[in-house]
C-alpha cells in the first residue's frame, strides 16, 4: 500500500460496482493518527444473495474500527458495501471478508465487525469478526444490536 490517500471516487459520480470483486475501497490519511479512539459505521439495510437460492439475505452491519494512519472514506465503504446486494455468499463469508479486506486496507490498531442477519428459514445468523484485543483505554461502546427476538 502506498502512503498516499487513494481517492478517486470521492467527488465524482461513481456507479455503484457490479461485484465486491469491482469495488475499491479507498483510504485517506487520519488527522488524528497519536489518538486512540473508535470509528463507527452502521449499514442497517446491507443485502446479498443466498449462493444458494439467489434469494436476498439481509444484514444489519455494525463496523467499529481504533484507526492507525488511515481512515477509511466513507464513500467508498457504501459502494463497496453495496456492490454486495448482487453478490452470491454465505453470511459468514460476507461478514468475515468484509472485515478482512478493511483491516488489509487499513492496517488499523483494532477493528471488528458484526454482521446481524435477519432469518432464514426460521434461523437468524449473526456474525462477529476481530482483529485482537481492543487498546488499552478505549472506550468501546455495545454495538446496539439486540438479538433476534421475532414477534415472541
């Protein structure tokens, strides 16, 4: 990676990618980089499709992220979190590859994702991924998602 911020979606007109594969996540430089504090993104409506069925899956994505010299553009993140809604994948691999792919790009102190999805076939299936433990001294609040309730 280079130590120049990539961005060249940000400011355009940018369609969104026709797979995560054609997405491009791009960071730029964190003005804060001495500072140890949490970065929150919420995708309340993420989408992809059973590799199975090619039925939609649903997913309320919640990413939290301790930046080190990068932040993530926030840009970027919705296309690439949208190029998924086409995108054929277990929700384990979705949530998982996500996480992976911001914390290559990223490099950042810590980050963690958590994928709650919605239920099919009667089973809701929520995901959780991270890259170690949370710095000392960082508040790290709940990420707000209760369990799957139904209408019981």
């Amino acid at each position: 990676m280079s130590d120049q911020p990539d961005v060249s979606q940000l400011g355009q007109q940018t369609a969104l990618p026709a797979s995560p594969e054609e997405a491009v996540l791009e960071r730029v430089p964190n003005p804060h980089p001495d500072t140890a504090y949490v970065a929150r993104f919420t995708a309340p409506e993420f989408t992809s499709l059973c590799p199975v069925t090619g039925q939609p899956d649903f997913a309320h994505l919640v990413i939290d992220y301790v930046p080190g010299a990068w932040l993530v553009e926030s840009k970027s993140l919705k296309l690439y979190l949208g190029s998924f809604r086409n995108h054929g994948a277990f929700h384990e691999d979705c949530t998982v590859a996500i996480g992976k792919q911001l914390a290559e790009l990223l490099e950042p102190q810590w980050l963690r994702i958590g994928g709650y999805w919605y239920p099919r076939g009667g089973i809701p299936i929520d995901v959780f991924w991270q890259t170690g433990d949370v710095p000392a001294g960082v508040w790290l609040p709940d990420q707000g998602v209760p369990t799957y309730r139904g209408r019981g």
